[in-house]
C-alpha cells in the first residue's frame, strides 16, 4: 500500500470516530451558543496562559523580571476568581438541548476549576527573612513590672541625692536625643537628595554625548563649508 | 510668495494636489509650502479648526516628500491645535500618528515624546485612554534602551491609576517600573518602586496581596539592603500587630515622605479598614499549624 492510500484511510478513520475525539468535541461546543461553555473555555485559556506565565518567571534569571512577571500571575489570578461566581451560576441554570448528565458533570466541572485557579502558583515562597543585617528593634517589648507588695513605707518614695541626679541627667540626655533625632531626619533628607541627583546625573551623561557627537558633527560640516 | 490671505494659499494648494485630465500628477512640494503658510496665518489669527485642518494637508504632503521627521512635526502642531479645540479623539489620533512618523525617523525619544504629551492631554477628559498611551510611550523607550527616560513616565501614569482607584494596576504598573529601573541599575528608584507598591496594596486593604509583594521583593538583593526594605517590614509587622499609632508614625517618617506626593498622600491616610481583625487571624493561623504538626 503507498503512503497516499494510507494518508487517505488514516483520514478516513478520524473522521468516522470524530465523535470520541474529546479536544474537538470541546471546541465544537465551546463555539456554540452556550454560555456556559463560552465562559468555562475563556477561563480555561486564562489559567493556561497564567500557569505559562508562572513557568516563564520561574525559568527567568532577571529577579526583578520575576518579579513583575508574579505581579501578572496574580492580577490574572484574581481577575479569574471574579469571574467564577458568574461561571456557578450559569453551571446551575437549565439550558435548553443538554441532557441531565451534562448537568451534573458539569457542577463537577465548575468544582474541579475551582481548584485548579486555587492551585495556580503565585511565587509566594516566604523568602528567607534577613533582615539583611539591619537591628529591627521590636515594636511591642513587653516590659512588665511586677508589683511587689513590698513596704510602702513613707522613705519609699521619697527623692534621694541620687535618684534626683538620675532625673537630672535623664532631663538632659532626652534633650540632646531630641537634637540628635533633627539631625537624623536632616541627615535622611540629605541622604535621599543626594541618591536621586545621583540618578539624575546618570540619566544625562548619555545625553551628554549625543550632544558631544552631534557638535563635532556640526563642526565637521561647518570646516566643509 | 506672501501670502496675506491664507484661504487663498489653502484653494491655491489643493488645486496643486487634485488630479484632473489637465494634471497628471500633484505638485506637492509647493502645495506643502503654502499649506504650511496658510497653517501659521491661521494659526496666528485663531482660526485653529482651519489651521489643524491646514497642518494635517501639509503633514501629508511631507509624507509624499518622503521627509517623515516634518510630517510628524505638522501632526503634532495639527494635534495641539486639536486639544485647543477640546477634539480629544483627534488628539490621540494624530499623536499616534505623530509617533509612528517619528519612529519611522528611527527616533524613539520624540515618539515616545508625542505619545506623552497626548496622554498629558487626555488625563482629565479619558484617564483610561491616556494610561494607555503612557503605557506605550513606556514600551517604546524601554525597546529602545533608554529605560531611564520611562521614569518621567511611570510616575504620571501611576498617578493617574490612583486617581481612578485602580490600586491592582497601579501596584503592577509600580512593579514595572521597578524592573525598568533594575535595568539600568537605578537602585534608588527601584526601591522606592517597590516600597510605593506594597504601600499600595496595603491602601487598598489587600494586606495577603501586599506580603506577596513584600516577599517577592526581598528576593532582590538592592531591595533586600535598603532602607525601603526595614521600612516595608515594620510596616507589614505593625498591620500584623494591628498597631495603628505605629503605622501612623511610620507614615510620618523619612523614608515615606522621599516617594511621590501621591504616595505620601495615600501612606498618610493608612489604614484603610479595620486592622485589629488582622490579628487575631494571624494567632488562629498559628495554631492551625500546630495540629498539623501533631498529625
């Protein structure tokens, strides 16, 4: 037998048991006038392209390309999440021309996507917190102060030459710590101005040159002349 | 040849240019002199529909020259007499234009230029149109190479999401820019991206959403030594606290008020929404895990 006959009978025998083929039967319904099927399919194609998206950003080296990249994963993710609800409710409504079967498999369906856009992965691996050398100092240092019935005699509570110099000198210390926080905030503000002159300055070097070649352009044109 | 009445220059060109049995072919190099002639009389005697009509007639002759660098120049003062006419769907169209001219020079900076100055000009009259431009003027410096120039951009069109409430996209635009400023190794901007996006998460009260971003971003090492960093996680730990007065100081600091005045507007305002909830969520989280454990 030649290639052709064969090509011929192989065409045969698809279209004969087209109808087993499940990918074309899906097409096939999912152009028809069935809402449900639209929007199933539509989805469908969404969780795909999110799931290639995640691949992509995986394989990416660039962390800030990721990074982005994770941000589309996840706007893709929610924007399928709101359209679930509508997706349920046409899942429940009779349609014309379905049989019972199709009914049920098709809650079956809807419950199955459900998990499905729970399991698109969005990058969230809790990244190792480093503070990167910083001194978080903690916000809540629960200090407790035990409060001993002890004697409440009248010299308890009575100022001392050292306490009071204690006092004296925590008056002055909060003082300067005042002083010295000014110049921290002054030191900040400097800090960031200086950053961003400095990537200001870098955006115009290349500018720079263009300015250069275009001069020594013109000055070359101008010695013709 | 003075023209004093430009409606004369405007017949005289467009009878060069219209075919007849006794002309075989239009003269445009003249018919664009006088359009452009007739264009700046009318111009300067506040005409603007007839001028805008003149300077598209001379653009497109500038085109049959094969000189797009001054058709494109006609379109854009075609466009900016049209915003004079408040005709918002011309001035897109003719900016658009305007760039495709430009970059068909092989120059990306005055296209991307074009395109921002249409969205500058739709902000108020169809925000989500002039997004999108800025969004394509975006794409075509970062094509070229010159992410640097974006920056301009980035910030306006971030604005303008706000504006419409759009935090989702306004975060992923942040994010963008981010990646934008990693390219050209502009650290600064690109923590300050960052810390701009996870406070805007956390504006629009999507505190999950906010700590994937958190921890997405730690990955980065410039992100991970700056001070947007410590800022982003005492930040986060005081939402987990549900701490407001720490929020609020921390809204108060440095590190906040050097982002852009959108941002500082939006951190002022935080929280948005109840944050005590926050916390007892995170204790029942804990123990869910211990069971876990057990098992």
């Amino acid at each position: 037998m030649s290639v052709i006959d064969i090509l011929f009978r192989v065409d045969d025998i698809c279209r004969k048991y087209e109808k087993y083929d499940i990918e074309k039967q899906r097409d096939l319904n999912a152009t028809g006038d069935d809402a449900f099927a639209q929007l199933y399919a539509a989805l469908e194609s969404e969780i795909d392209k999110a799931l290639l998206k995640f691949e992509a950003a995986s394989a990416e080296t660039n962390r800030a390309a990721a990074v982005a990249m994770n941000a589309e994963v996840r706007r893709t993710k929610a924007r399928v999440k709101q359209e679930f609800p509508k997706l349920q409710k046409l899942a429940v409504k009779k349609v014309k021309g379905i049989s019972k079967e199709e009914q049920e498999t098709r809650k079956e369906l809807v419950f199955v996507l459900a998990d499905r856009i729970e399991a698109i992965p969005d990058g969230t691996s809790t990244a190792a917190k480093s503070n990167g050398g910083w001194e978080t100092s903690a916000s809540h240092k629960n200090i407790k102060f035990d409060s001993s019935d002890g004697n409440y005699s009248n010299d308890f509570f009575q100022e001392s030459e050292e306490s009071s110099q204690f006092r004296q000198e925590y008056e002055m210390r909060k003082m300067k710590q005042a002083c010295l926080d000014v110049i921290s905030e002054g030191l900040d503000t400097l800090k960031s101005l200086a950053q961003d002159m400095n990537e200001e300055l870098d955006r115009q070097v290349p500018l720079m040159d263009e300015i250069d070649t275009k001069i020594i352009e013109t000055n070359n044109v101008e010695k013709v002349i | 040849m003075a023209g004093s009445n430009p409606d004369k220059l405007m017949t005289k060109a467009d009878k060069l240019t219209q075919l007849s049995l006794t002309r075989w072919s239009a003269d445009w190099k003249s018919a664009t002199v006088l359009y452009e002639q007739a264009g700046n009389a009318f111009r300067v005697s506040k005409k603007y529909d007839k001028a805008k009509i003149s300077f598209e007639k001379a653009s497109k002759g500038q085109e049959m020259l094969s000189s797009p660098w001054d058709a494109a120049k006609h379109m854009e003062a075609a466009a900016s007499l049209a915003k004079e006419l408040g005709n918002w769907t011309e001035v897109a169209d003719f900016y658009k234009k305007a760039s495709e001219l430009y970059n068909e020079c092989g120059r990306s900076q005055p296209a991307s230029d074009a395109l921002a100055k249409a969205a500058r000009a739709l902000e108020d009259a169809a925000p989500e149109d002039a997004v999108q431009l800025y969004i394509d003027a975006c794409v075509i410096l970062e094509e070229d190479g010159k992410e640097q120039m974006a920056f301009d951009l980035y910030r306006p069109a971030t604005n303008v999401y706000i504006k419409l409430e759009k935090y989702a996209d306004a975060a992923t635009l942040l994010l963008r820019w981010g990646l934008a400023a990693d390219s050209c190794k502009a650290t600064n901007s690109q923590c300050k991206a960052y810390l701009s996006a996870i406070i805007v998460y956390l504006y629009a009260h999507d505190i999950k959403q906010a700590e994937k971003c958190y921890n997405d971003c730690s990955q980065i090492d410039a992100f991970l030594r700056s001070d947007q960093n410590r800022c982003a996680s005492k930040l986060l730990s005081a939402y987990m606290e549900g701490d407001i007065e720490e929020i609020k100081r921390l809204a108060q600091s440095s590190t906040i008020s050097n982002l852009d005045h959108m941002i500082i507007r939006i951190a002022r305002k935080l929280p948005t929404g109840d944050v005590s909830g926050l916390k007892m969520n995170a204790t029942k989280d804990e123990e869910l895990l211990d069971e876990d454990d057990l098992t």
